[in-house]
C-alpha cells in the first residue's frame, strides 16, 4: 500500500491515521477498545463514532474476526470539554462524589 | 477438548505479565479475557510507578523490584510504553500534613528509598506552577509513571511474539477441581484441559474462587478522575501528590486528576459535570 494510503486520517478527533490502525491490529489488537488503547483512535470529541466502522471493517478483513464474533466497543456520550470554572466548582463542592473509606478522597 | 500448559484468566496488566514471563520461559500459556485487554483496573488508573509506595516490611520491597522489572522489560519491548522515571513530589499544605510527611520520609529512608525532605521554596524550584502556601515536600527521585494501556498491551504483544496465545473475548465461568486440583476451565463455549490456573482477573477473581470455598478480600473500587485537554508542560516532574490527590500529566499533556475511592460495587458509571446531574 502507498505511502499516502496509509496517511489516509481514519479518526479525525485524534489524527489517527490507516497505518498506525494497521499496526495496532499487526501487533495482536482484536476489538476495538484494544485498538483504541493503543493508537488513541476514537478516544476524542465523538467517542468512536465516526471510526468504528473502519476500525471494525479492519478487523474483520485483516484479522480474521468472524463479524458474529466482533466485541462491541464501550460506549460513552460524546466529549465535551468543561470550562475550568465550571469543573473545578463542581469538583470542590464534592458533587463528585466521596468514599466512605477515604473521606478526604476526591 | 483443548489442552493448555497453563491458563490464564484476565487480560489486565497482571495476566499479560504472567503471560510473557512464563513465555519467556519456554511455556506457551493460554490467556482468556472476557471483554479486551487492560478493559478494567488496568485501564482506569493514573499509570503511577512508585518506588516509595507501599507498607515497609510488607509491600515495599515488592514495589521497588516491580519499578526495576518494568524498567528492564520496557527495554526490551522495542516499542515505547511512556515511562518516564522523572521523580515524584507529595505536597505538605498544612502542620498536620508536613508532621505525617516528614515520617513518611523518615520510614522510607530507613527501609533505603532514596528520599528527599525539602522546603516549600525548594519544592517550587522543582515545581515553578505550585501556588503559595505550601509548608513543605517529599521529593522521591526514582518515582515516575507509565501509559498503562501501552504496558498491558506492550506485554501482550511480546508473550504473543513468544508463543502465548491471548484470546479476548472469551469469559471464563468456571474452574473445575478434581481431587484438590484445578484440572480444566470451562468458557461460555468450551472445556479447556490444564493443571495449572493463574488467576489474574482482579475484582473478578473472587466470583470464581467462591464455589470452591475460597474466600477472597478483593473488592472493586469506583475511582473518578479529570482529564483535561492536553496543554504545554505545566507538571515538569510529571507527578504531584497530596493527601486525596494525585496529578500526572502524560506525553501527549493531558492533566489527569484524582481520584476518588467508592465502593459502589461493580457500577463505573462516573456522574460528573460531562455526564450532568
């Protein structure tokens, strides 16, 4: 494959490009949070949205994952970035949450 | 049925280390993990290296050859897993906290952890960003941090290149013992044949050790972290710690800061300011 395909930006929220992807998968990654882990694709604004069909598509074609057998990847609400402010309030006012065991935790 | 040498359960950190050790050593062991590797613990946590952490007498020693092994293989692995043994600074805001520091600094250097005590203005010498008010510092020079996602995979990586086999995927529900001894794993889908078990799989390992009357202490613990964007270096030493507080931030300049400790069983659902009320 060219030089250039391999550039080819497969996650746009963290530059992540084709190559780096096959890598990941070259180096033993067989679902999409390994993957993930190792090249940062899908850990920004979307969460994955727009790279896990590639990703996925990769896997199937390049590894030999059975699609039945595909693990889903974790889901989570796409980023948005907090203000300081706003976090760094919520953070001090304890809405995060504290432990029983180590009250003084945050 | 299949046979294995030795099965692992869990693809966390402790299972993929196993899995390489033991591949190193000419035995090609079975790695199960029911969701992906580095999926729990492994991937939720800060990627401290502490040298100085742990209990004297106990734990300690373990820390300091854990820091030394990890510092071996990185080298070996021919890949980078973002370590960096910079040095680590805890923070004495207050009296209180400066007493219960300095015999913090006091037991470690006993127990031969090259550790220093220093002032509040030589701590930010070392630490330009640290604001006013601070009493005092600890400042543990082998201490650092590692990318816990590129460790647990690097290792999974080299055990694959030295014959383990490592399948995601694939939970493990049972042990089945015969006359005092582990003789196979049952998955979901299969019976595999082995005589030997590590049991690698963290807050899960207690759930199969049950039916065979084996009690285990190991509880999982919620922690909640931030994250900022990445920004230019502001933590020049890379790690800051106070008493509830740990700050890391990584190669790429992400701050990471926390975190908290909850026993909420096995809900990891963080209910931040991202995820509202």
């Amino acid at each position: 494959m060219t030089d250039q395909r391999l550039r080819t930006i497969v996650c746009r929220c963290e530059d992540v490009t084709l190559g780096e992807i096959q890598r990941a998968i070259a180096s033993g990654g067989r679902t999409f949070d390994e993957i993930k882990r190792v090249s940062r694709t899908g850990m920004g604004e979307c969460q994955g949205r727009m790279c896990e069909c590639v990703v996925t598509e990769l896997l199937c074609r390049d590894a030999g994952v059975a699609p039945a057998a595909v693990v889903p990847r974790s889901v989570r609400p796409p980023k948005a970035e907090t203000p300081e402010h706003e976090s760094s309030d919520q953070w001090f006012r304890g809405d995060l949450g504290t432990s029983p065991d180590h009250p003084g935790a945050r | 049925m299949r046979t294995a040498e030795v099965v692992i359960v869990g693809g966390g950190v402790i299972g993929c280390s196993v899995a390489y050790n033991l591949a190193s050593l000419g035995v090609r062991p079975l790695l199960l993990e029911r969701r992906s590797l580095a999926a729990e613990a492994s991937g939720a946590n800060q990627g401290m290296v502490g040298i100085s952490s742990g209990i004297p007498g106990r734990t300690l020693p373990h820390m300091r050859k854990s820091a030394e092994l990890l510092t071996r293989d990185a080298e070996e692995f021919g890949q980078s897993i973002e370590l960096t043994r910079s040095g680590r600074l805890t923070l004495a805001y207050s009296q209180g906290e400066w007493a219960h520091l300095r015999d913090f600094v006091a037991t470690r250097q006993r127990a031969g952890v090259d550790v220093l005590l220093m002032s509040g203005i030589e701590a930010r010498q070392l630490e330009p960003a640290l604001g006013p008010g601070l009493v005092g510092a600890a400042y543990i020079p082998g201490d650092g941090h590692v990318n816990p996602f590129l460790l647990t995979h690097a290792y999974a990586t080299a055990a694959r290149q030295r014959g383990a086999e490592i399948l995601p995927g694939e939970t493990v529900v049972r042990l089945e013992v015969s006359h005092g001894r582990v003789v196979a794993v049952h998955t979901a889908t299969e019976n595999i044949a082995t005589p030997s078990v590590v049991l690698a799989a963290g807050a899960w390992s207690g759930a199969l050790l049950a039916p065979l009357g084996v009690t285990l202490p190991v509880y999982p613990g919620r922690g909640q972290m931030l994250v900022t964007a990445a920004m230019p270096p502001l933590v020049r030493k890379g790690l800051l710690r106070a008493p509830g507080i740990a700050i890391r931030q990584d190669v790429r300049g992400h701050i990471l800061i926390g975190s908290t400790v909850e026993r909420v069983n096995y809900n990891r659902f963080a209910h931040g300011p991202a995820c509202g009320p």
